[in-house]
C-alpha cells in the first residue's frame, strides 16, 4: 500500500511540475510596448494568418505562416525576449509559439494575455500583414 501511495503521489507532482513548466510569465501592456519601442524584443503573433492580415501588432511575425522556419527567425541569443500572443486572455493558442521557443531553448519566453483584443480596445493601432 506505500509504494502504490508512494507512486500515486510521484504522478501527481510530475503533472503538477509539467504544468508549471509551461506557465509563460505575463508581460503588462507598457512593458511590451516599451519593448517594441526599443526594438528589444521578438514578438509572435498566433491568430492565425486571416487575422494576421487584417491587423497585428507592429513588428510581429504571422507564427502560423513562419511555423516551419520558426527557429531561423528567433534571435541568436537564447536569453533575447520572445513574447507570444493571441485573442484575448482567454485565448491559449499563444502556448504554440511560446512552447516552441521554450523547447528551442530560449529562456525569456513572455506571454501577452491582453492579445489583440486588448491592444486594440487601448487604442493602439495594428498594422495589415501581407
């Protein structure tokens, strides 16, 4: 009976360790936008390309069109800031994005949970994708 308790509580602090391993800090909305102003980031944008067309944030990369050659558009330096968004703060399909470069190695992997919604509802204007 110890060792099936013994187990039971070893699987559930591997499934506790798993999912905090894939927690991505929030970066506010000011922080992001002084980092795009300083040119200081790699922001990845995962709406999908449709939504990408009509309007992202400026300077992001469509991650749904760039998937496959996601790692060559990454900075060299591992610790270089990446911050991943999509649709709201409901929305997960950040954790795309995000995972990837986690699993690329890159240590400073942000998530912006406002998304699009919320940039666009603080009067921040978007940019068309090609």
């Amino acid at each position: 009976m110890k060792t099936l308790t013994t187990f039971l509580m070893a699987l559930a602090f591997s499934a506790i360790t798993a999912a905090a391993s894939n927690q991505f800090a929030d970066i506010s909305h000011d922080d992001l936008k002084q980092a795009i102003a300083q040119k200081n980031l790699t922001l990845v944008d995962v709406n999908g390309t449709e939504s990408y067309k009509k309007g992202h944030i400026p300077g992001a990369m469509d991650y749904i069109a760039t998937e496959g050659q996601f790692a060559s558009k990454l900075p060299k330096e591992k610790n270089a800031l990446v911050v991943a968004y999509c649709g709201n703060e409901r929305c997960q399909a950040y954790r795309q994005a995000a995972a990837k470069a986690k699993e690329l190695g890159y240590t400073n992997v942000k998530h912006y949970s406002k998304g699009i919604a919320g940039w666009k509802s603080a009067g921040e204007k978007t940019e068309p994708g090609a």
